[in-house]
C-alpha cells in the first residue's frame, strides 16, 4: 500500500486533472448560462491538437498556448452561433461538434505532419517546471505541489477567480440570472444573449487551455483522439460539482485521482484493462451517489425534448 | 400538395447536406494539393466503380444500417443512445461465444448467436436506461461511460481468458468460429454476406412497426411531447427501458453480424476501429430518424468511407478526407433542425 500511495502519486494527480477541472470550469460555466456544453471533449482536442501544431512551428511554448486558445476559442464561436443565434439543439450540435474535431484533427495531422495516428517529435519543449519558492522546501507536500507546469497553478486560481465572480460581482449575478430565467433576466434589460456569447468564449478558452495542458503538460505529443472521455467526465464533473466553481474543483480533483491511480496500478500485475476501466467505472458510481438535480432543469431549460 | 412539399423538402435537406460536405472535402483536397475532379471521380471508382467495390461498400454499410436504426428508434423515443459502441462490442463478444461454445447443429448455433448478440446489446443499453429510469442519471453520459467499460471488457476477455493460442499470431483475438456456422456470401467471391439482407429487413420492419403499431406510435409520441405522453397514460420508465432494449438489441445485431458474416471471429478493435457505431449515430442525424432514411445514409456514409480508401490508393489526398465530409455533413444537419425550428417559430407567431 506504501508503494501504491505515495508522493508521485499526488504529484500526478494535481497534473492529471488540471485538462479535466479547466474543461469542467468551462462547461459549468456554459451550464450556469443554459446551456449543456456536450462539445466540451472536441475543444479540448481541438486545443490539444493545436498547441502542438503552434508549438511545431514557432518553437515557443506561450505562442502555442495562446494559438491553442485561438483554435478553441473560434470553434466555440461555431457552437455559440448553432446554439444561440441558430438556437439548435444543443446536444445536437455539441456532437456534431466532437465528430468535427474528431475529423479535423485526424486530418490536419496528416496533412501537416504526414503521420497517422500519433505525432512526437523530441525537440519539442513542452510546457516548463516550476518549483514554487518556500513551498518546494516543505517535505512531503513539496513534492506534491511544487515543479507543476505553469497552468497547474493557473487553473487553481481560476477556481478561485470564477468562484469570486460567479458569486460576488455584479456581472456574475446578471449570468446566473441569464441562466436561471432567461426571461425575467431579458425583462430586467439583462442582455442574455450577450452573456451566453460570453460563458461559451470564456468555456472555449480554458478548453483551449485544458488541451495545451493534455499535448504539452506530461508528454509532448498528439494522438488521434487523445481526450478519450475526457471531456465527457469533465462534463461529469461539471454536473456532481453542480456547476459550482468549488464543487466541480473537488469533483474534478476525484476523476484526476482514478485517472492517477489507473496508470499507478498499470505496474502492479492487474490485467490493464481492468485499471483502464477505473476512472470511467468511478464517474458513474459517483453519479449514483452525489445525484444533482439542478442540471436535468438545465438541460431540460435548453432543450426540452433532449430527455 | 402539403404532403407533396414536406416530402420534396425531406429529400432536398440531404441532398443540400451533401453537397456543403462535398464543398468541405474540395477545400479540405485543395489545401493537400490535390485535383478535386481527379479525387472525387477515384473516390466514386472506390465506392460504386464496379460491382466488387459496390458490394463491398454494402457491407461496410451492414452494420451501419443497424446501428443506425437503433439510435434512431431511441432518439424517436426522446433518448440519446451514445452506448451503440460498447453494445455492438458486447454483442459480437457474445456472438462470437455462442457460435464457438454452443453444442448442436450449425443453423442452430448460428441462430443463437444473433439472438445472444441482440440480448447482450439490449441488455447493456437498457442498464443505462434503468439508470436513468431509477436513478436520474444522465443518460447521453452514461450510455458514453458505458462505451469504455465494454470495449475495455471485451478487450480484457479475448486477451487473457478466451485468447486463440492455437495460431501463431499473438493478437487478442478468440478461435475462428467454424465454417457452417458462417452467414452465407451472397456472391461468390464478393465479401457481400445474408448479413446485409437482415439489415435491409429490419429498417423496413422498423419503418412499418414506427408507422403502424400502437407501440411505434407511443414511442414517437413519447419522443415528440413527453408531458402529453403521460398524460395519455405511457410509462416513460418502461417505455425507455423497451425502447433501450430494443436500441441496443440493433446495435447488438450489427455486431453478431459483422462477427458472423466479415471477421468470423471477436477481434480486438475490429469493431471500434473503423467507427460503425459513430457513423451509425451520424447516419441517423442525418436522415431525421427516418428508418429508411437512415438505411439509405448509412449506405451513403459507407460509400464515403470505402470510397476514401480508393481515393487514398490512387492518389496523394489523404483518406481522412471522409471524416471531414461526415463532420461537415453533420453540423450541416445540426443547422437544418435550427430550419425546421425557425419555421416553426414563425408559424406559431
């Protein structure tokens, strides 16, 4: 048991959930708006898959950053414009979404690299180490914290940040009243569909972010489909978190576990498909066990007949 | 005339759709360099060129035209059925099983393990129904969780338990399945098999059963006004278990079929691999639900795709040239229910 729990355990738990709580950040916040973010998984590719592209040809890890936030950020605009102006199914598009990311990205990888499957190339550096001052000198919680990449830290005070907006400023106020009733917030002069425009963007950036993490945080490289679930558990996490910044934090920091554990276990003598399994085997036990209402409304709100 | 119009307009949505698709995949062949006629004239040479390539985008089509109609009857109950993967996995796992295990005559094996198939696909995909229905949960996400945990359990039985040791080929893969238990080829020496022939029956079986049947049209009434439904006295908790079961008995059929008729045999991401179950689902968003519709996209789908591989035999423009067509396709189709609703909206007003 020693050997199974001990510190690079943690250590790749805090680097495993960072993609899916920045991708649950995002969908809660498209759900606090009405609307239910099924797309969340093909932004996050899209984000993957474009750092990597932006990382190949500048060399420069912020600039493949800020391109993978680009990329997120205009196919958010793609799902805001079906959803909200089109106002189509969300779900509907959510999944054509997906299938378009899906395709891109398998596309542009061959036509930009002229691989299949999976590109890696050594020379590209990926996102740095930091060691946090004081913090790196403190025993065992050290190792945990600190020599993270530099959107570890960031998606922490994101939590906070989105937590202190959502519920103690004035625009925070006026999207969740844009969700909640979207038509008592119109006859308020609340312009509702500006502020939907706004949580889709702001979801399409930390998917973006989510994605730079995935291609460029541990490994740096892209595989065809390498969100595998991600952001579907990251919607999970939206949903058990019940679209509270906090409360997807905590449920986010669950998944990122099972998802550490899984690859822990995969050096002990179990058979991997049974450690592969885990992480997705605990989501639907945990949306057994901690049922939210709230999003059903939300989902229902948005689309009456999706359910 | 009413009827005349809607019934034009049903088929020029598609045909609309398809041709945006093909748009995207010119602009998508132009960006690699290629001659878009030359690529599209190789691509129809690879789908319809000859009556080998036109049988063999048939049985591509097979296991498409079933899962297709198994989201569609899910969806026209109100329901998304993403689990169509790992019921198709769990149903050709149990095929395979059946076919290898089962004592008795051919005919008898062969009949049992499609009907294994069906009951192992129902059963995984009215599980999350029953989830839904008892717990609440999230249907759309657990039908998805439930994708991975069937592959993976598949993978992990024809790996470890019931791995072929016999063959010099260490892949994860069950014994073959004996000869007579095979679905009959239609055409000598074409890959064509009975199995496309089933398919065929079942969306015309489908279409009459959504169409006719007191069943069919509580299904479509649950799908199309849930509150009015129960009011008229449907059980949506049973009514979503029958009409999961049912999805995923479809999605089952596809794979016993595929086990049965191509790969006579359960191997490891044969299935997931060439993505029947998401060109199913596309299939079915596509032609509206409609299950004839859904049958003649899941051909056009197939033909795409065996068309690609011609494309990429023959030219430089890369195969994947299909998925962005499909997507395309797709999000097209997205934006013609957004049609639909915006007539609506005008006529309510």
């Amino acid at each position: 048991m020693d050997q199974l729990f001990d510190v690079s355990l943690f250590a790749s738990t805090l680097r495993l959930v960072t993609p899916i709580l920045l991708a649950a950040l995002g969908g809660a916040l498209c759900a606090r708006v009405g609307l239910f973010n099924v797309g969340l998984e093909g932004l996050v590719l899209i984000g993957a898959f474009s750092a990597i592209v932006g990382n190949h040809f500048t060399g420069n890890v912020l600039s493949a950053v800020l391109f993978a936030i680009l990329c997120s950020l205009l196919f958010s605009v793609l799902f805001g414009y079906m959803s909200i102006h089109l106002r189509a199914n969300v779900i509907v598009v959510g999944i054509a979404l997906n299938f378009l990311a899906l395709g891109l990205t398998t596309f542009s990888l061959r036509a930009i690299f002229d691989v299949k499957g999976a590109y890696y190339n050594k020379d590209m550096v990926g996102l740095p180490k930091w060691d946090i001052p004081l913090l790196k000198d403190i025993p065992w919680l050290g190792d945990v914290l600190s020599g993270h990449s530099p959107l570890v830290y960031l998606s922490i005070l994101i939590v906070i940040l989105l937590q202190l907006f959502l519920f103690k400023t004035v625009t925070g106020f006026r999207l969740l009243a844009a969700g909640e009733n979207a038509t008592a917030a119109k006859s308020l002069g609340i312009k509702v569909t500006r502020i939907q425009y706004g949580a889709v963007l702001m979801c399409g950036v930390l998917c973006g972010l989510a994605g730079a993490q995935l291609s460029l945080g541990n490994v740096t490289m892209f595989t065809e489909g390498m969100t595998s679930g991600r952001g579907f558990i990251a919607l999970v996490a939206t949903m058990l978190g019940q679209s509270n910044p906090l409360g997807v934090a905590a449920s986010s920091l669950l998944f990122g576990f099972m998802d550490a554990l899984s690859i822990r276990l995969q050096g002990f003598a179990l058979p991997t498909h049974f450690t592969m399994m885990l992480p997705y085997v605990v989501t639907i036990a945990a949306m057994l066990f901690f049922k939210d209402k709230g999003y059903m409304q939300e989902a229902r709100k948005a689309n009456e007949s999706s359910r | 005339m009413d009827k005349r119009v809607s019934f034009i307009r049903s088929l020029l949505q598609p045909l609309l759709a398809v041709i945006v698709g093909l748009a995207a995949g010119a602009v998508a062949i132009a960006v690699v360099g290629g001659s878009v006629l030359e690529t599209y004239a190789e691509m129809w040479k690879g789908a319809f060129g000859s009556f080998y390539f036109f049988t063999n985008t048939l049985s591509r089509a097979t296991p498409i035209i079933l899962i297709g109609l198994g989201v569609a009857l899910a969806f026209r109950a109100g329901f998304f059925n993403m689990g169509s993967e790992g019921q198709m996995v769990l149903g050709a796992l149990s095929a395979a099983i059946t076919a290898l295990y089962l004592p008795g005559p051919a005919w008898l094996k062969l009949v049992a393990a499609l009907v294994a198939g069906i009951i192992s696909g129902g059963i995984w995909s009215a599980f999350a129904g029953w989830l839904d229905a008892k717990y609440r949960m999230n249907l759309l996400i657990t039908t998805l969780l439930l994708n991975y945990i069937a592959t993976l359990f598949a993978g992990y039985i024809v790996s470890y338990p019931l791995k072929d040791r016999t063959g010099s080929a260490a892949m994860a893969q069950t014994m073959m399945i004996d000869k007579s238990v095979w679905l009959p080829k239609l055409f000598k020496g074409m890959s064509l098999h009975g199995g496309f022939l089933i398919a065929a029956v079942c969306a015309i079986l489908l279409f009459l059963f959504m169409r006719y049947t007191l069943k069919g049209y509580e299904i479509r009434m649950l799908g199309g006004n849930p509150l009015f439904a129960s009011y008229g006295g449907v059980q949506r908790g049973k009514m979503m278990l029958l009409s999961m079961f049912a999805s995923g008995g479809f999605a089952g059929l596809a794979g016993s079929i595929e086990v049965l008729g191509t790969q006579y045999r359960y191997l490891d991401g044969a299935l997931t691999t060439p993505g029947y179950a998401w060109s199913g689902i596309m299939a079915t968003l596509l032609a509206g639900s409609h299950p004839l519709g859904t049958a003649v996209a899941a051909i056009l789908l197939a033909a795409l795709q065996t068309g690609g591989m011609g494309m990429e035999r023959n030219t430089e423009v890369p195969l994947e040239v299909s998925s962005i067509i499909q997507a395309v396709l797709i999000l097209f189709v997205s934006a013609k229910i957004t049609y639909s609703f915006i007539k609506r909206r005008k006529a309510r007003s």
